[in-house]
C-alpha cells in the first residue's frame, strides 16, 4: 500500500471515529427508515431517508459525507440521522459519490469533481422538495469536510435552503465571488486544524457578513480536522439547537400563520 494511501486510510479512520462521537447519545426512537434513490447526470444516487413514524411532512435537513465517503460506513452518519428525526426532521442522507462512482475523494479528485458532486446536491435539493415526507419550504444542510463546502457552496446559490450547518469545511477556492446569498450558517472548527486551516471558517464567516448575514461561530480551542469527544458533543448540540430554531421553530410559526388565515 502506498504512502499517500495510508495516510487517507489514516485520516478516514480518525474521521470515522470522530463522526462516532458526533453521534454518541442517540437513542432509538419510533421512526420511518426508508432506502431511497433518485438521478442525477444519469446516475442512480442512493439515499437513505429517516423520518418520523407516519405520514406528516416535516422540515428536512440533507446530509453529506465527508471525503471518506463510504469507505468505513455510514453507520455513525446513521445514528445521527436518527437523532435528528426522533426531533421531529426528515433526514436524507445523500450518497453523492454515486454521481462519480466514488469511494474516497483525495485532494485531486476533489478539485476535479466537486462541481459534478454540487451539481449533485442540487438534484438531491430537488428530490427532497418533492419528498411525501418533506416540508418544502424548510429544508437544511448538514455537511462535514468535503460535505460541509458543498453545504455551503448549495446554499450560496439555492435560496430553498433556509439553514445550515458546517463542519471543518468553507468555500471552494475562487468561489467566493459567486456567492449569492447566506442562509442562516453555524460555522464550527478547530483551531488547529491543518486538512482545513480556521482560516476557512473566518473566510467564510467574513463573506457571509458581507452578504449581510452574521453567522453563528465557534473555534475549539487545540482541536484538529477530527474533533475530540467533548468539542464534537458540543458541535453536535450546537447543531441540533441551531436546526430547531431555524428550521423547527419557523416550520412551527408557517403553520400557525396558514391556520390563522384560513380562519
């Protein structure tokens, strides 16, 4: 095995474990699992989607690997996924790899094919809208790494997005000039990351101020690309909360404000 492969192999383990205590403290709930898939540039992208059990529409929030993409599972993915639902969110966990027939993404294929994998996301914002189990107009984004600059390089161009959160990601080189918009955004990151330098997140906090949001953000303290234990217990609290208020909160007020008119 090469070097350079046993450093991803590497890199791709810590971020397994690290997405592991992302999920920790998910409890089983009764919910709706469902294995889903739509096309994208002619691919069949799968997806697997959590719900709350029974027919209602909730707001959604759409979640995207790292750069590890399926090479360890996406079990821990998965518990998250449920614990966002037990919340009362249809989840769609959104294999884009699948667009390029992907297993894990090095540096050089992320350079060439993001656009592809953006473009996929904004089919998979597609498939959500007309989801049975989706409220339309309160859908989300979830990424970490690679999924966290696609997150926010589809919500600076799709103004269906009304949240999201990134995790040790930013904006793709040169893309700064292309951003539209900024839906509410939780930029979380390490204050020693070296994959992704801070740098990113306070880039990105700066263009989202320009665009005239103030983002909520939050640097660790001495924490890496692979955030310990406690920093991704906190990040996933964090995260939960900012979904609610922005997602749940204003799904809650849309229908109270349809009931009010139509009395």
């Amino acid at each position: 095995m090469s070097a350079p492969m046993k450093s991803r192999l590497f890199f791709a383990a810590l971020l397994f474990a690290s997405i592991t205590n992302f999920a920790a403290g998910a409890e089983r709930a009764p919910i709706d699992e469902r294995r889903e898939a739509f096309t994208s540039g002619g691919r069949r992208i799968a997806v697997k989607t959590f719900a709350p059990r029974g027919t209602d529409r909730f707001p959604a929030v759409l979640v995207l690997h790292s750069a590890a993409g399926t090479l360890l599972g996406n079990a821990p993915l998965e518990r998250f996924a449920r614990t966002l639902a037990q919340r009362g969110t249809t989840v769609l966990m959104v294999r884009y790899f699948d667009r390029t027939g992907t297993i894990f993404a090095g540096e050089d294929e992320i350079h060439r094919r993001w656009p592809v994998w953006n473009e996929t996301v904004r089919d998979a914002v597609d498939f959500a809208v007309e989801h049975p189990r989706v409220q339309p107009d309160h859908i989300g984004l979830f990424g970490y790494s690679l999924g966290a600059y696609l997150a926010v390089s589809e919500a600076t161009q799709d103004n269906r997005i009304d949240a999201v959160v990134e995790i040790a990601g930013g904006l793709f080189r040169g893309y700064e000039n292309r951003t539209q918009r900024v839906p509410p955004l939780l930029i979380l990151h390490g204050r020693a990351d070296q994959r992704v330098r801070v740098e990113n997140a306070f880039e990105l906090a700066r263009v989202a101020r320009a665009r005239g949001r103030v983002p909520a953000l939050k640097i660790y303290e001495g924490e890496g690309h692979v955030l310990s234990r406690a920093a991704m217990e906190d990040a996933s609290a964090r995260a939960l909360r900012f979904f609610d208020t922005h997602l749940q909160v204003s799904a809650a007020k849309t229908k109270r404000d349809d009931g009010a008119g139509n009395r």
